[in-house]
C-alpha cells in the first residue's frame, strides 16, 4: 500500500540538515506501523513526505501504486487517499464540527450534501461525540477536537491513515480516549502509520516498530522483538530512557 525508497530529504535552517538519510520502508495493506524516535530523528518529516507535505529531494515515494513525488501525479487525489491527523488538529475553527466534516467531502469527492451529512453523522458516532455536531472546535476539549479531526479524516474513505504524534498535544486523560479509536481503526484493518511516544500503544496494535535517529531508519521489527530484544545499541539506549 505504501513504499517508500531511498528517500532523502534537506533542510537549510540555515546550515545544510540532512533530515531524512536514504530511508526506505514499505507498509502492506491492513498493517499497522509505529515510527518511533528521538526528537529531530526525521518521523515526522518521514510522514509529512509520504503525501507531500513536504517534498522529498530524492527517491521514490508510492501510495496505491500512486506515485508521490511525479510532477504530473494529482497530488488532491493521492491526499483523498491518504487521511491524515496533526498534532494540533487542524480544524476550521470557524465551522461547526459537522461542517468540518462534511467541506471535504463535498469539494473532493463530490458528495451531495446529505450523502455527506449521513456519513459525518455515521463516523461522529463511531467515535463517540455524536452529540457535538453542531459545536465549535474551541468548544471542545483536546480529545474531543482529535476524534473529530480522526473522524473528518476517515469521511474521505481515505485508503491509509498518517497519524503526527495525535496524543503530543493532548492532557494525559485525554490520551487514552483518543488511542481507543485508532485501536478499533488498526483492528478494523485501516492501513496506518503512526509516529507517536506512546509506547503501550505501540506493544498493543502496531504489526512492526521502526526505529529512526538522524534521519535515518536504524531498525525494524515485530512489537517483541523490538521490546523484548533490540538489535541495535541506539534503539537499545533509545528504549532505557523511555521506558
């Protein structure tokens, strides 16, 4: 579903950074992929490129086959396919939370507006604020704005799912609720990937850890054998300070 081949990527703040260093991974479809890292290690830049956020000075970069970086690929259509959920949310403050849910839909994918309105309606009440549909999103609390943002994602029927650390900028009560939707995501077989510090999350759902650090990607494995038996001395270091 997603390959990603020796992907570089510079910064120029004002130095030369080499964020992302020759980083190559692919996810199948239905897994579950967890990036982990320091600070500055190049997660979130990793996520932001495999929709084109930000583009990649070299390799290759596909989604469904799609490829991201090819001047001529519709990059709206490969977005459509590819929900993405921010740190910070993300949503117009200035809609109802119905009405961000619904703009998408209508635009991109050309829904009349009350096929749109069913399905906001159908994905509020999967994750559980079906009653705030006609609030603000100052209106709510942290978890409720990240479900709503999740839920305006999954409108798009988006093929994969790219989570920027969601919980980093939520209370740590306001976590659990927000990793309790991903979860039935991942067990309902959504594609995703998931840069994230949370950790327990990360041993429950992901089907495959990636360690990066510099721009780079150190290790990958199975939730045990990253816990259990890391190969690497960084991801070895990485694990006691955290755990």
């Amino acid at each position: 579903m997603i390959t990603a081949k020796n992907v570089h990527k510079y910064f120029y703040v004002p130095e030369k950074i080499h964020a992302l260093n020759d980083v190559s991974l692919s996810v199948a479809a239905g897994e579950t992929v967890v990036v982990i890292g320091p600070s500055g290690s190049g997660k979130s830049t990793f996520l932001r490129c495999l929709n084109r956020l930000e583009y990649a000075d070299g390799g290759e970069i596909t989604i469904d086959g799609m490829g991201v970086l090819h001047p001529d690929s519709d990059i709206n259509a490969i977005r459509a396919e590819a929900g993405m959920v921010f740190q910070q949310f993300n949503l117009f403050p200035h809609k109802s939370v119905l009405d961000n849910l619904v703009m998408a839909q209508v635009v991109v994918r050309r829904r009349g507006r009350d096929e749109a309105v069913a399905k906001a309606r159908g994905l509020l009440a999967k994750v559980g604020i079906a009653d705030k549909e006609n609030v603000y999103p100052d209106q709510l609390s942290g978890g409720q704005k990240q479900r709503v943002a999740i839920a305006r994602a999954l409108c798009m029927d988006p093929k994969v799912m790219l989570f920027d650390e969601p919980t980093s900028a939520l209370d740590p009560e306001m976590v659990g609720e927000v990793l309790d939707v991903m979860k039935d995501l991942a067990r309902a077989g959504m594609t995703m990937v998931v840069v994230t510090h949370e950790m327990g999350f990360a041993r429950e759902v992901a089907d495959r850890v990636v360690f990066m650090d510099q721009g780079r990607v150190l290790e990958v494995g199975t939730p045990d054998h990253f816990f259990q038996n890391p190969a690497h001395e960084r991801t070895r270091l990485f694990l006691s300070q955290i755990l």
